[in-house]
C-alpha cells in the first residue's frame, strides 16, 4: 500500500472515529450541584453556526466556567445544549449534541 492510499485510509478512518453518531463522551460526575449559569452576552447570530451557551465543568474538584462558543451547524440536525441534570446525591452532565 502506497503512504497516499495509507493517508487516505487513515483520515477515512479517522472521520468515522469522530463523526457525532460514533464520538464517545466522557462520563462527568460532580458531588455538589453546579453554581449558577453566568450571565452571558450572546454575540449576533452567525449563519451556519449555533451559539453553544457557556456552562459549568467539573475538573480536578471543583467547578471551572467554559464560556459560550459557536458550533459549526449540521444539516438535518438541532443543537441540544449541554446540561447538568441530578442522579441520586450526584450531579452528572449530559454534554451538548446534535439530534434529528
């Protein structure tokens, strides 16, 4: 096998490994609930993008802002935005994704 055809078969590879139906997330668990939502500004609409809100992280212990970010839209598809939602005494978040 030629590096170009190993290349082409690399990235094919690769573009399968991260297309939204395979991508796996990390499950995140948090011991206390999330402080609340910052007030954010969203910027004017960009079209074929949507604004994913900024939200909460858990990391190394405690609760980390992630401001809010424009996502490249998916034809065919709706944004459904990451949230934090409660599981017994823990916190767990559902990251963001695209639905049909």
């Amino acid at each position: 096998m030629t590096i170009l055809k190993r290349s082409k078969a690399a990235l094919a590879a690769a573009a399968l490994l991260l297309s939204p139906a395979v991508f796996a997330q990390a499950v995140i668990v948090a011991p206390i609930a999330p402080p609340p939502p910052r007030v954010e500004v969203m910027p004017a609409p960009r079209p074929g993008y949507v604004w994913q809100r900024g939200h909460w992280r858990w990391a190394h212990g405690r609760y980390i802002w992630v401001p809010g970010h424009w996502r490249l839209r998916h034809a065919g598809y709706r944004w459904v935005p990451g949230h934090w939602v409660q599981r017994g005494p823990h916190w767990r978040w559902i990251e963001g994704h695209w639905a049909r």
